[in-house]
C-alpha cells in the first residue's frame, strides 16, 4: 500500500508540475509557434512509469486553457499519454536520447493536425513549428533534467 501512495503522489506532482508551468508560461504554451518548457517533463516515463497518467492529466489541465477547446483538451493530452507510453517503452533501449523522441514526433505530427483543421494552417509549416518548440523543451531541457535526475538517483542509491 505504500508504495501504491507513493506512486499516486508522484504522479500527482508531475502532472501538477506540467499544468502549473504551462500555465504560467502561458504567452509561449499555445498556438502553433510554441516552445512549451513543461514538455521537458515527458522525459520523465524514460525513469519513472508513474509519470505517464500524471502527464496525461497535467496536459488535460493545461489545455483548458488553450483556448482550442475539446479537441485541443483531449486530444492533445491523448497524444500526450502516447508519448509517455512510448517514451516508457524506450527504456529498455537504455539509451537515454532517446527519451524525447516520442514527445517531439507525436506532437509534431498530431497537435499540428488539429491546429491545421482547427485554425486553417499550413499541415507542414505547423508541424515544423512545433517539431522546434519541442525539440528545444525536450532536448534542450528535458535532457539535461533527465541526466541530473539520474545521476542524483544514483548517488542516492
């Protein structure tokens, strides 16, 4: 049961953490142009299983306020929790550049679909936008996060 609580509250602050800096780095968190820095966050499955469900759900959060509505609130965290889960299964590869690739190709190619339905823009020039935005959070960030996480978990232990 402990470590079931344990789990929880991981999740829990993951998904916070992600909702909670999108939202305040709200200028830079929407549209098409976008480098969303708490997509440095989706990382994280690479370590931590638990953090999956918690940044599926810190994205639904943040996309309330969006401003593209249902589709961006669903959908966009449904492409969100693919991610994670492709991001947890690379794992096994050991390889931890790896680590951003699923965030990076899933938004680009899924988020800026619906921005091309939804706000009549170019499919590509979208996709390359936010395929940047991305790169730059989770490369740029995430992976230097990852490492020190990492590494502190191996002193720890």
């Amino acid at each position: 049961m402990k470590n079931i609580n344990k789990n929880i509250a991981l999740s829990g602050l993951i998904g916070g953490a992600y909702a909670v800096l999108t939202i305040a780095l709200a200028p830079i968190s929407y549209g098409p142009v976008q480098v969303r820095i708490a997509e440095a966050l989706t990382v994280l499955p690479f370590l931590f299983p638990q953090s999956v469900l918690g940044l599926y759900f810190g994205c639904m959060i943040a996309n309330i306020f969006g401003g593209f509505g249902p589709i961006d609130i669903f959908g966009g965290s449904f492409i969100t929790l693919l991610a994670a889960l492709a991001t947890y299964y690379l794992r096994k590869t050991g390889k931890i550049w790896l680590a951003p690739l699923p965030p990076v190709l899933f938004n680009a190619l899924g988020v800026s679909l619906y921005l091309h339905i939804l706000a009549d823009l170019p499919y590509w020039l979208t996709s390359l936008y936010i395929a940047v935005g991305q790169i730059v959070a989770c490369y740029f960030i995430g992976i230097p996060f990852l490492l020190g996480i990492r590494k502190k978990l191996k002193d720890y232990f």
